[in-house]
C-alpha cells in the first residue's frame, strides 16, 4: 500500500498507450499491470458536464486512479501539498497516473467531454479527503535539499 502522506508530483505520470490506428477508426485497450500499475476494481465515467464546469476538489488515501479524456478535453490541476502542476487533456490514447495523496481539480471541461476513470479499489467515501487545509496538515513535507 502506498502510503498517501509522503507522494509527490513525481509520482504523476503521463501514459501514452497504444493507438492501434485504422481507417475505420481507432482501438486502445489497457490492461491491469502492464499500462496500470493496479488492479483495477472500478472504471467511473463523468459525463453531460457543462463546457467550462470544474470536478474533483479532493484527495484519496488509498485510492490509484487513471485519468482519461476519452472524448473532449479538461485540464487537471494537481498539488502535492507543496507543489502545483497543470496538465491538459485531450487525447483519449493518454493517461494521467495518480497515487493516492495528490489533491487535484478537473477544470474547463469542453462541452460533450467524458472523464474516464480506472480505480484501485470501489468507491469508499472515508478514503476521500474533501479540505484543502486537512490534506496539506496530513502532508510530510521531505527534508530540505543540502
Ligand atoms: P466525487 O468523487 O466527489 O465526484 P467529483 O469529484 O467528480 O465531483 O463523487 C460525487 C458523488 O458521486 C459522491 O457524493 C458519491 C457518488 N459516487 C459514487 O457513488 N460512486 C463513485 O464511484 C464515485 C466516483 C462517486
């Protein structure tokens, strides 16, 4: 289990997966332990949100989630407590790779986008995290670099 006090920006990642191109149109697939590091317990989708609307606004304990604009575009904003980072997604072949203890914010929705999900564990709300300031104080910052 990763421990969700001491995960960084670092531990983010981008995931380019495979294309499959055709001319009939594309395939991706993504497969436990090969492209997710995780078994994955629970695909979400969010869906009909309103162009420009934002999501999230939380952290997890346990939780390892990939997220995919699987259509449109949004911009996740992540923070590790100390560090701030933004990442914008319009690629339904590319994955941002959250550990848990990253607070982030789904912001700028395109109208019509789909946010897709692939979770570690089913959804438990005493995993969430919902105060900025709690997440922070939970947060064990790493020693001054010398
Ligand atoms: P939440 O994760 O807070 O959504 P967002 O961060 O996108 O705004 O979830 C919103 C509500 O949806 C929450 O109160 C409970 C419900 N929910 C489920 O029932 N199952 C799930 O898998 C998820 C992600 C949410």
């Amino acid at each position: 289990m990763i421990d969700f006090r001491y995960t960084s920006l670092s531990d983010c990642k981008l995931i380019e997966f495979e294309k499959n191109h055709r001319l009939m149109g594309n395939i991706t697939s993504i497969n436990e332990h090969s492209e997710v590091p995780f078994a994955i317990k629970r695909v979400y989708y969010l869906y009909d949100i309103p162009g420009g609307e934002s999501r999230g606004g939380h952290a997890h304990k346990g939780l390892q989630q990939l997220i995919i604009a699987g259509s449109g575009s949004f911009d996740l904003e992540l923070s590790d407590g100390i560090s701030k980072m933004k990442m914008h997604l319009a690629r339904p072949y590319q994955g941002v790779l959250l550990p848990p203890g990253i607070w982030r914010e789904l912001v700028n929705f395109s109208s019509g986008a789909i946010c897709l999900v692939l979770a570690s564990e089913v959804y438990l709300e005493e995993d969430y995290i919902r105060n900025y300031e709690e997440f922070r104080e939970s947060k064990i910052l790493p020693p001054p670099q010398r």
